[in-house]
C-alpha cells in the first residue's frame, strides 16, 4: 500500500481485481520508465546519451554474506586509517579508497542486501568512521536502484566516503556532544563541509565531484541548507543521492538513546513532539528539560527525534513521580 506496485498486463489487473475493491492509480509515475529511463540525473555524465542499464542480482544473500562482511570489515579499517591520516596531516590515498569502493560496488551488485544488512551493525565508539562508510554503501545502493552504470557507482561510493572528512578538523568536543550545540560550537560544526573540501583537493587524483558532495552534502532544496544556500537546479546528483544516504543512516543509528517522555505530541509532525527529558545517554538522571522536537532541525548532530517507545519499567521510572509534579498530561515514554 504504501510503496506501490506496476500493473504490467491484464493478468495483473485481473488478480487485483479479485483481491481489491478499490486501488489509487499515480497517473504522473505510470509508463515512467518508458518515457524517460534517464530522467533523473541530467547532470550525470552519458545518462543523456544511452538508456540506463540494469543491475539483476548476481548471487543471493546466503552466497554473499561472507563476502560481504569481508568486505565491510576491509573497508571499515581503511576509513578509519583516511580518517587518522586526516588527523595527522596526512593526505588520503585515493587509489585505496577507490579500490575499496570497488569492492563494495562489485558486493552490492551480487546481493544488494548483503552489503547493507552489515550497515546496520552499529558501533558507538566508531560512529564517525562508520557513518562515512554507510553513507558510500547507502549511496551505491540507491544508485543502483536508479538503475546507474558501474562507472557512476564507483564515482558515487566515493562521495559518499568522502563527505564527511572535513570533520576531521572539528575539535571532538563538539564532534561528539550529545547534547544541543550552542550557537558557535554549530557554527564550527558547519564548516566542516568547506574544510572537507579543501582537504579533497588537496589529495592526488581526487574525484572532483567527491570535493563538490563534500562541500555542498548539506544544502537544501529549498535554498535553506548550508554553506551557499544553494537551491535544488545547483545542487548536483550526487549530492543529492549522498544527502539522502547521510541523513538515513544518521536518523538510524543510535548515538545517544536519551530517555524522555512525551508530552505533545504535534498532529501534523508526530515523531517531532514536545517531551521531558529524564535519561542521558547512559540511562541515567538528568536535570528536567522540556523540549520540543519540532524546533530542531533533526539533520545535525546533536539534535533529536523519537527513536522508539519503550516502558517506564524497563528503566526504573515512576511515571507518577512526574505527574504528581505536574509536568506530565498524557505522556508517552519514549527513547529521543
């Protein structure tokens, strides 16, 4: 219901017939594929002059997950080397890194889900490091459902490594602080998306459209993003594809897990409500803060949507505790 499928011929018409009193037909998405099989990376190079290919799997999960978590493994040591490289001054190798992009591209061309299922091993202490290489594995797999030659899954897989070096260069107070960052410590955090593109062009051999994604990785459509405010017709392709892998994987790791109770909750934007922080991110008492989710932009670091919902039991809280204060109406307990 929610994703949709193509009726391709009278027998799919028939079946759904039998099973469906009703369907919603998307007229602007039917045929699509005939009409315009490249239509959506104009600014991708040869898209316009060819059809798209198409990328059948290869192999199956069973066959693929071994190889799989190799490869993950591989490349998880090999970011984290760039990122300490980084660090120390160092240029990034970029003959390895697009060596390792190879790989990741040549398993999520085998068995897609393989690749993807080792992204949702997270780990804490890593999170950087392994944000980068989800974001490059994220990237490929979309590229690949939008039907990208190898080519342009190789050049996308190292945008999407590349994208967040730049952070770097931020001091880990800031980098790692779980709670809202004031005013100059997000200001410092933003410019990471320059710094990274100035230590992208400083390496040999560099993608110039890994520099252009790691500068402008967190522009808006709407002009509203940073560091140009550039609207949707200059935002390219890639950044758009590496923006939208970016934000999944950070809105589906768990970096803080806080504990809070809903107070709010917002009709219109419901995993954006006002809720009462209790827990910090190591499950324990905090001083009381009411927040209200919506105004925060859920893209930076820091900043907080509803994970999931959980008991009061589960972490030795008495509801009744705050409600005899009079801070909580009909609330919900909720991880933040």
């Amino acid at each position: 219901m929610f994703q949709g499928f193509e009726l391709k011929n009278q027998e799919d018409v028939d079946a759904v017939r039998q099973e469906c009193q009703f369907v919603y037909i998307d007229v602007d998405k039917q045929n699509s594929a005939l009409k315009s099989p490249h239509k959506v990376s104009p600014y991708i190079s040869g898209s316009l002059e060819k059809p798209l290919p198409t990328h059948p799997r290869k192999s199956s999960f069973i066959q693929e997950i071994d190889q799989a978590a190799h490869t993950y493994g591989q490349t998880s040591d090999l970011v984290r080397g760039f990122m300490e490289d980084v660090q120390l001054g160092r240029v990034i190798n970029v003959a390895i890194a697009k060596k390792v992009v190879a790989a990741c591209v040549d398993s999520i061309l085998h068995a897609p889900d393989a690749l993807l299922w080792m992204t949702q091993l997270k780990h804490r202490d890593m999170y950087t490091a392994q944000h980068s290489m989800n974001v490059c594995i994220l990237s490929i797999a979309l590229g690949r459902h939008i039907n990208l030659p190898e080519t342009e899954l190789n050049n996308l897989g190292l945008c999407g490594m590349m994208h967040d070096m730049g952070k770097m260069k931020v001091p880990l107070e800031i980098l790692n602080k779980p709670a809202r960052l004031e005013p100059d410590e997000l200001k410092i955090m933003q410019s990471h998306s320059l710094q990274g593109g100035k230590l992208l062009l400083s390496s040999k051999d560099m993608y110039s459209g890994a520099i252009d994604v790691a500068r402008s990785h967190h522009e808006h459509l709407d002009g509203a993003g940073y560091p140009y405010h550039l609207t949707d017709v200059q935002i390219t392709p890639y950044s758009r594809i590496v923006t939208i892998a970016d934000v999944y994987d950070a809105i589906s790791s768990d970096r803080v897990g806080e504990i809070a109770v809903v107070i709010e909750v917002n009709p219109l934007h419901k995993l954006k409500p006002k809720i009462l922080l209790l827990l910090n991110e190591n499950k324990q008492r905090q001083p009381l803060r009411m927040v209200d989710l919506l105004l925060m932009d859920g893209m930076e670091v820091g900043n907080r949507t509803i994970k999931n919902i959980v008991r009061a039991e589960q972490y030795n809280i008495d509801l009744s505790e705050y409600y005899n204060l009079g801070l909580i109406g009909k609330g919900l307990l909720s991880t933040a």
